[in-house]
C-alpha cells in the first residue's frame, strides 16, 4: 500500500513529466510555425521557458523534501518495530 508521502512524490514526478511534454510540444509547435513562415515573439518564448523552468524547480524541491521526510519516517518506522 503506498503512503500519502509516496503518493505525493508520484504526482510530483507526474507533473514533471507532464511539463518535459508541454516543452516537446510547444518546440514542436514553434518548429511547425517557423516552416509556415510564422513569427513568433522572442519575449513570450523566453517567459514560457521562465515560467516552465520555474515550476520544474519547485517541483523538484518538493520530491527532495517528500524524499527526505519519507526516509525519516520509515527510519523511525523501522527504529520503532
């Protein structure tokens, strides 16, 4: 049965991968417009990319101190047993 820790580190992981999609996505998309002769403002990419990296550091804080927390508890788990 998994922890809600557990659980918490998998839906993290899940948006990260989620996030690594939208980018393949979106540089799939830019690739499209530019071969149509699209234009594409430099500024909205640059915050895209801002925005995303941003979320992605959260994201992999919060799995390092979920990580962190479940070790800990499944040592004072073991310590108690």
């Amino acid at each position: 049965m998994k922890t809600i820790l557990h659980k918490s580190i998998d839906e993290c992981q899940t948006r990260l991968r989620l996030l690594d999609n939208l980018e393949k996505l979106r540089s799939a998309r830019l690739t499209q417009a530019e071969q149509q002769g699209g234009l594409f403002p430099y500024q909205l990419n640059e915050k895209f990319n801002s925005d995303v990296n941003e979320l992605k550091d959260q994201l992999s804080v919060q799995i390092q101190k979920l990580e962190s927390l479940y070790s800990k508890v499944k040592l004072h788990h073991h310590n108690l047993t």
